[in-house]
C-alpha cells in the first residue's frame, strides 16, 4: 500500500469515528440514596404494625415474648428498621420470616442474624439465597408446612404458597389482629408479577389469590408486599382481571400472535386505567402470561 493511499484511509477512519464515535458502556442503575429514607410506622391492629422504607412492607408483632417480624427490606435500612422497632417495643426481635427471595425483602437478613434474630422461610427460598447470600443471611430454620408460632397473645400461622411469584412464598396469617400478609403474590400496585426465572407461575398465583380470598373475613386486613392495605373484595377483583388478562392473552396465541404482536395488541388496556403504575408493569406481565401459555400449547 502506497504512503499516499495510507494517509487517506487513516484521515477516512478518523472521519468516521468523529461521524459515530462508540457507544459509551451501559450505566448500571443508579442505587437509591438510603440516607434519606424514613421509616414510617403505622398501627394496625392490637399489638400489630407495619414499618415502611424502601422496599417490601415490614410486619412487627411486639410484645414480651419479642419480636416476630415479617421481611427484612435493604441491608442499609437494617438500624433504621431497629430504631423504628425499638419505639414500638423494648422487647429484642427474636425472630423474622421471609416471605419470599427478593433482596428488597431479605438484604436486612445477615445484619438481623447477627443481632441475634432467628430467621425463617421455606427450603426453596433457602436455596435461592444461598447462591448470592453471605451465610449469615441464611435462614436458620426452613418449613414445608405450615408453622404456627404462639407470642404475644397472638397465633401466627406461615402458609406455604406454592409457585406463586416465586417458589419460596409464604403468606403470613395473624389469627387474632385479623391481619394477612402476602408478600409480593398480591401487589395492590402494579400488574402481577410472576417471576419465572425463581419459579413462579400462573396457576400457583391464582391458586394463592384464592388461599387468601379463602382465608380472610369481611374485615380482615389483606397487607400486600407493596401499596395500599386492602380487603378480600379487592384481592377477588385482582384474581378476575388476572384471570381476564390470561384469557385474552391465550386467545391471541391461538389466533398464532406473536409476543411483539400480543403486546401491540394492549390486552390490559380495560385495567390500565385502575391499576396504579401500569404503565411500567402492564408489558412485564403481559409477556409473563404469553411465555407461559406458549409453552403449554
């Protein structure tokens, strides 16, 4: 190649990476500033409250028998958490179960484990923390049936919920403040989310939506993993437009859609309007049901 020729196409190579230079490396999500997160506590019933910060919703059973909490949210919330605690009750939190793997619902785990605080779940969820957990985070003691624990004054009832959003989910029931806690199975915002990829289904979602209807009274005080307090009325209405979203999405695979064309076909479009925050949740679940369903035509 002549030095003339040469010259030329460094100056074209040059050129062309001014006109398109690379692309600068994806960002990871910026993380929340923890710093500047309350803890917001609320009496619900009796000797029963929840702690809101960041992250799934804590329960707090206090007493002189101890502590029984429900979740941990994030590592860096855990001396919040305490603090909040300690102004419900002085008694120590002896123990805290999991009600699924999420890390906004475990990252307190090692820090309250080593307080001293005996953690619960079930042995999937065990396992699926252990591949990324240190081992304190760990829970000491795993279940496949149901537990009841007698503190307080109060009998609390760990329901195992099958396949659900994961395959580790309990719902946690306490019989005397007539309270039921979910975990992330029933959302009060958002579209549902099943999380396949830790084993989560369809059939065990709805099968858990109807544990709760099943279970709760009239009156009885339904605390989703995120948003709003609500009733059974309102968990049947979710396990119907479940069941809605489900059967439209099942009927355009049958038509032979495509996902890309399930989802222009917008089969939530009559919830959207009811549903808080579906905008970011509507294509996630809609492409959920379509990998679901797909696989079992």
């Amino acid at each position: 190649m002549t030095t003339r020729v040469l010259a030329l196409c460094v100056l074209l190579t040059a050129t062309l990476g001014a006109q398109n230079p690379p692309a600068a490396p994806a960002q990871p999500p910026a993380q929340p500033d923890f710093s500047k997160v309350e803890i917001k506590t609320t009496k619900i019933a009796g000797n029963f409250y929840t702690l809101e910060g960041q992250g799934g919703t804590i329960g707090v059973l206090a007493g002189p028998d101890g502590v029984f909490m429900v979740d941990s949210q994030f590592a860096p919330l855990t001396d919040k958490i305490v603090a909040a605690v300690k102004q419900i009750s002085p008694s120590p939190i002896k123990y805290m179960v999991n009600t699924h793997v999420h890390g906004d619902h475990t990252g307190g785990n090692e820090n309250l484990a080593k307080q001293g605080v005996t953690i619960l779940s079930r042995e999937e969820l065990r396992t699926r923390l252990a591949k990324t957990a240190a081992p304190a985070a760990l829970p000491m003691i795993t279940y496949d049936g149901p537990v009841t624990f007698h503190m307080n004054g109060e009998d609390v009832h760990l329901i195992p919920v099958r396949v659900a959003h994961t395959d580790g989910d309990t719902m946690v029931h306490f019989a005397r403040a007539n309270v039921i806690m979910t975990g992330d199975f029933y959302r009060s915002v958002g579209y549902p989310n099943i999380d396949r990829a830790n084993g989560g289904t369809l059939k065990g979602l709805v099968d858990a939506l109807n544990g709760v209807i099943a279970l709760a009274q009239p009156d009885t005080k339904v605390i989703p993993g995120h948003g709003a307090i609500v009733d059974k009325t309102a968990v049947a209405a979710h396990r119907d437009m479940v069941l809605a979203i489900r059967d439209k999405v099942a009927a355009l695979i049958k038509e032979g859609k495509t996902q890309e064309q399930v989802l222009a076909a917008k089969p939530t479009a009559d919830y959207d309007a009811r549903v808080p925050q579906s905008a970011q949740t509507a294509d996630r679940f809609v492409g959920q049901l379509y990998a679901e369903l797909k696989t079992a035509t």
